[in-house]
C-alpha cells in the first residue's frame, strides 16, 4: 500500500509529501540511493536493493498466472530498454540480460507454469550466440523435478551468479526498475543475483569480467583458490645427468616403471623449489644458450610417485635443452606447418611426437595414421611424390568410433588415443600394434594427454569427469568429479603433480593427482573452453574457448592476468562477420574457436591455433606484466575502448591484447588443428585442407 501511494505522490508531482513518506516507511530516494552507492560495499548493494521490495518474491505463491504475466511483461519491458540504450551502456546491460532470462525461465518452471515458460523461451534470441550450449540444458527441463535432477540448472537455482558493473550502468539500472514497478524483477536481482561495482565509467567489453556460474559460492571459491600449491617445474634435463653422453657410449636398458623407495644421494641433495621464486639461475656470460638449465637442477616436493625415463631418452632431452634457441620478443620461432589433403571431412585431430619424426591424425572412421615425416622431407617434389607418402605411413585400426586426440610418451615409443567408443588405447609406435584398451568411461572421450614424464596419462570425456591412469593398469587411479559440462580437454603441469582440465561449463579447474582435491577453480570464459597448456615456469596457464577468446592465468592465485582474443576471422573459408559487432552467427563464431595452445620451452611465446587458419603468438611475458598492475589494467582499459570503436565502425568483435601479438602466420584455406613446441624450439602446427567449395 506504501508503494502505490508513494507512486500516486509521484506522479501528481508531491516531491514533499513523497519524500517525508519515504523516510516514515523507510524506503531510499533515488539520490540517497546514488550517495550510499558511492561506498562500493557488495553488503550497501544487497541491502540497497532488498529495500526497494522485500516481501515480492517470484515463487508466485498467489496467483501464478497473474504473477507470471507481470514477470514476462517486465522482462520484456527491461529487453526493450536495454537495446534502445545508448551503445556506452549497452554492453554491461546485455551481460546482465542473460542471468536475468535464465532466472525467469527456471522460476516459471519451478511455479507449473509449462505454457508460460515455453512462451518465454521465445525471447532467447540475443543469448544463443554466446550460450548456446548452456540454453540447450536449461531449456530441456520442463518441470521442478527435471531442474531437480540436472546438475546445471540445479547450480543456477541453489547459487547466485556472479556480474561485474559499472557504477553508471547499474544506477541506471535499479532506478528504471524502480521507476517502472518491476519489483519481481528486482526481487529476483536482489535473490538470485550478486552485481559487484568494479568501475566508475562502462567497460567497453564487460565479458572480460565474466565470471561463469559454479556450485560454489564466492567463499567457498576464495577458499578453493586460496590452497597453497607448489607450482615450480622441474627442470628438462635429470638431476643425475650432468654431462651429455659421448658419442657411442651405449645407453644402458630403460625402465618404465615409477621410483619407489629410498631417493639417490645426489637427488637427496638437489634443491627444492616451493613455487615461491623462479627456477633457474643466469648462466655465466659466454656460456651456451641452455647451460643454466643444464647446470641448476630445481624440483618441488612430488607427492606421487615419479616414473624414471629411459636413459637414451634422457639423453636425448639433454641433448635438446643445450641446442635450444631462445625465444623473446625479437627472436621468434620458426614455423613448420603441415597440411593434410583430402581429409576436411574426416580428419578430427592432429598430433607431433617430441623428435618430430612423426605425425598422428585421428579419423572419424574410428581409425590413426601415423605419417614419418623424416622420409617423406627426403622424397622429391613430383608428382609421384604423393604415392611415396601413402607409403610412409601406417593405418591403425582397434577403435569403434571416431577417434578425438592422441599423445605421444616422451620417448616416441607409445602412442595414446582416445575415441567415442568410451576408450582410451595404447600404441606401440614400433610395432604398430595396440598394446592395451583403457575402459572406465561412460561416455565418449574427447581428449588424452601423456605426462611430461610418462608412465602416467589422464583422459577427459563427456561423463563430465577426468581420470588418471597408469599404462600398467587397467582401471582409473584418481577419478576428478565436479565439472557441470563435459570435460573437453586435460594437460599435466609441468611438475606432474597437478592436472588442468577445461569445460563445457566454462570454467578451467585444476586437481591435485595425490588427493584428487580441487584446489583451483577459474571461471572467466563466456563460451566452452576447448584448450588448455601450462608455462613450463609452472606459474602461468592459458586457456582457450570456443569465441576465440584466450586468458592468462596466475596458478599461484588463481588470478586472470590477460585476456587475449583471435582477431577477425580473415579466414577464406569462414563465413562473412554480421553487420554488427555485437552479433554474429554462430557459424562465425565457430571458426574462431581455439584448437590447441601451446608455450615456448622457456615459456615466452605462446602459440595459438584457431579454426579461422591463423597460427598467432604472443609475448607472454609483457601481457603477464600488464596484467599484474592496477596502472597498467587501467591502461589497457583505455586501450580497449580505442579498440571496441574501432571495430565496432569494421564490423568486427572487440580485439583484445592486440598489442601483445607478436606475429600472425595465416594459411589460405586450413584451419588450424594443433600447434606444438619442440624441445629446440621449433614451432608444428597442422590441419586439414578445406577447399572453397
């Protein structure tokens, strides 16, 4: 009743007599509202808000139709304010649209109302190019016990999701919801919502403060990212080789088996690297490029047991850490790309061993080629040269599905592959034989990786779970549970004693294989993350989703520092970008999904590999730099803002972190399936032709 007669006040122009009821029954004026909001506390916000309607609440106890009418008749009236704003707040409102439709879809599922809802699902068109796969889920559920029994709409309804604003925006904001009587809505905001004031001015790409909805709470996640981890690396080359073997010297049998017991003298006294410096020392002036690698020798503590390599392949990577190139800014790799004919239809994946002597290619016809790529470099250019590579290669058959990644061990000697089947295989690459099939998966597995040190190999799949395996047994030793989506891709850290893994639910988690606890979780992607790599630092992460965006992670805080995306599409083959920046289709958007992502051996230069057909690398150590500083985000805010007007004048998606793009290699018409870095620095990449038509 207070209400409706502070309304009648207002519209007949009382400002007294409005303004003396407000402070009878308590409720805040918008310019006592903009004065508290000064105070940037998240505690005023929700308060602020729970004042303008405590007792509304969307759980349409009575009358539901009449409830749920009012709800959509606001939504759609908030929808149409927001696309009639001006263009320097129409983003950040945009980012706020999507939980708000998500919210009012769920609570007229949950209050019966099925015609109501399947009427409100036709209201979704702005959402499906970035969320797509996250509607589909959230639209399946028709009923309360539907949301009961799916994990992701379950997650939307038990926690708040997370947006970042600016202060303008969100005045603007609460004062038209207030103005025009949206008080389920604002109810629903001040329930279901946790806005966090984060500037003064609108960013000019507010996704870049993203943060994608977890089973957790913001406590519980500063407390997950707030675990102590040992993120230093080991060094390449093993504490008990000193010196390189001498030519002929024949390298004693190989074990394949991990170290158990008592520790060697020399590897007792080797120093331990906690993750609090950085490993490695400068090496004496004159000396060879690597001979700081080779002369310190820094391990953190391993609390699983470690497999020992054989010693040729020991050997081997010692002999490539002293003839390594340095990588930095001015001194960039060199680039060997391979293209595969006649496979845009059928080639899933592509694959390098650590020697570069060979090229693995899964098939959806649920079968591997090996190519050697040492003897087809030493055949002739002719035209007969295409029947010699035939014979270069071999056929793999055992899998009964299409077959999704592959990973060589570090010694090139066995082969792993992952397939729809629900099984993971292991090759021998001598023999061209399967040696074992991994079974354990429910559902098909989309990703496989071998450790730095092999022995162990982890699996990621569509049950939403990872698993850690040893090539010597049959089932899984750790099982990691707790992603919402599938479970797209898994690398090792570099000290084997942590495993990342990126999802379908947008997030990047990183496990810890001793305890199989999640000590990480980092949720800044707007779309499925499809790659992710580790620094051999230990300390910095990327990760790749499918809009083409790429984001630098801090382990050691679990902090974004960079955001980093793929540029245009200026691919070909790619469909035309839409006439506006803010909307382009999904096929677009598609081909600018990352693929594969990998650092240089010193973790400098971090390669790109993306559907649009363009190899890109990165000066990780200045996008890191920039990202570390509040002088320097605000200084790539205003960087950024240059950006979005420019592309938004082309036509183009805001560019991020152009400036720390150090070269960009594009093929005519391939899209880029795997980037790799070798041991020397050499740069691989490859993919499948795509002709035009």
């Amino acid at each position: 009743m207070d209400r409706l007669v502070l309304q009648l006040l207002r519209k007949r122009g009382h400002k007294r007599a409005e303004e003396a009821l407000r402070g009878e029954v308590g409720v805040l004026s918008m310019e006592q509202y903009s004065e508290a909001q000064l105070q940037e506390s998240e505690l005023a916000l929700t308060s602020l808000i729970s004042t303008f309607n405590k007792e509304e609440s969307p759980a349409f106890a009575s009358s539901p139709q009449a409830a749920a009418q009012r709800l959509i008749e606001s939504y759609l009236a908030l929808k149409e304010w927001v696309s009639n704003s001006l263009e320097l707040y129409k983003q950040e409102l945009l980012a706020i649209l999507y939980p708000i439709y998500v919210y009012c879809y769920l609570e007229l599922v949950c209050s019966n109302l099925p015609e109501e809802a399947r009427q409100f699902v036709e209201y979704r068109k702005e959402f499906e190019e970035l969320h797509r796969t996250e509607l589909i889920r959230v639209h399946a559920v028709s009923s309360a016990q539907h949301i009961a029994t799916d994990e992701v709409c379950r997650t939307w309804r038990e926690n708040k999701f997370r947006v970042s604003m600016s202060q303008v925006s969100f005045e603007l904001l609460m004062n038209f919801l207030q103005a025009n009587g949206c008080l389920l809505l604002l109810a629903l905001i001040n329930q279901r919502i946790k806005i966090k004031i984060v500037s003064v001015n609108p960013s000019p790409c507010p996704y870049q403060d993203y943060k994608s909805i977890t089973e957790f709470n913001s406590k519980q996640l500063k407390e997950i990212n707030a675990k102590k981890i040992h993120w230093g690396s080991f060094d390449e080359t093993p504490a008990h080789i000193s010196q390189p073997m001498q030519a002929g010297e024949a390298p004693p049998p190989s074990s394949e088996k991990p170290k158990r017991g008592k520790k060697k003298k020399d590897e007792d006294k080797t120093k331990e690297n906690d993750g609090s410096a950085e490993a490695g020392a400068a090496p004496a002036e004159g000396a060879a490029p690597g001979a700081a690698a080779v002369a310190t020798v820094l391990k953190p503590k391993s609390a699983v047991p470690l497999p020992q390599l054989g010693h040729a392949t020991e050997h081997a990577i010692n002999e490539d850490v002293l003839k390594r190139t340095p990588l930095n800014a001015t001194s960039l790799p060199s680039v060997c790309f391979f293209t595969f004919f006649h496979t845009h239809s059928t080639l899933t994946h592509v694959s390098f061993s650590h020697d570069t002597a060979l090229a693995c290619g899964g098939f959806s016809d649920s079968s591997l080629r090996l190519w050697d790529l040492r003897a087809i470099a030493q055949q002739p250019p002719d035209a007969a040269s295409a029947f010699a590579t035939a014979n270069a290669s071999s056929l793999l058959y055992g899998h009964a599905g299409p077959v999704y990644a592959s990973s060589f061990s570090p010694d090139n000697h066995w082969l792993l592959s992952c397939s729809e089947d629900n099984t993971a295989r292991l090759w021998s690459v001598d023999t061209k034989t399967n040696i074992v099939c991994y079974k354990g998966h429910q559902s098909p597995v989309w990703d496989v990786q071998f450790s730095p040190l092999g022995y162990y190999f982890a699996t990621a799949s569509h049950d939403r779970t990872a698993r850690l395996w040893a090539t010597n047994q049959y089932a899984p030793i750790r099982i990691f549970i707790g992603h919402l989506s599938d479970v797209n891709c898994v690398r090792f850290h570099p000290n084997v004693n942590y495993l990342l893994t990126g999802s379908a639910d947008k997030t990047v988690r990183m496990w810890e294989l001793s305890t199989g606890a999640c000590v990480r979780i980092m949720t800044s992607h707007v779309q499925s993350v499809g790659a992710v790599a580790v620094s051999p630092t230990g300390r910095i992460a990327a990760s790749g989703a499918d809009d083409g965006t790429v984001i630098l992670w801090d382990l050691s805080t679990s902090k974004k520092l960079q955001t980093l995306t793929c540029g245009p599409n200026n691919s070909p083959f790619a469909p035309a970008p839409a006439a506006s920046g803010a909307a382009f289709g999904s096929a677009h958007r598609a081909s600018r999904a990352v693929h594969s992502l990998d650092f240089s051996a010193e973790g400098t230069v971090l390669a790109v590999g993306n559907a649009n057909g363009v190899v890109r690398l990165y000066d990780v150590a200045r996008a890191t730099a920039a990202g570390a500083t509040d002088s320097a985000r605000a200084g790539g805010l205003a960087r950024a803002q240059m950006e979005a007007a420019a592309a938004e004048e082309a036509g183009e998606p805001p560019e991020l972190g152009g400036e720390y793009m150090l070269r960009e290699f594009p093929t005519k018409q391939t899209p880029v399936f795997a980037v790799q870095f070798t041991r020397r620095n050499l740069l691989l990449a490859g993919g499948p032709y795509c002709p035009s038509s």
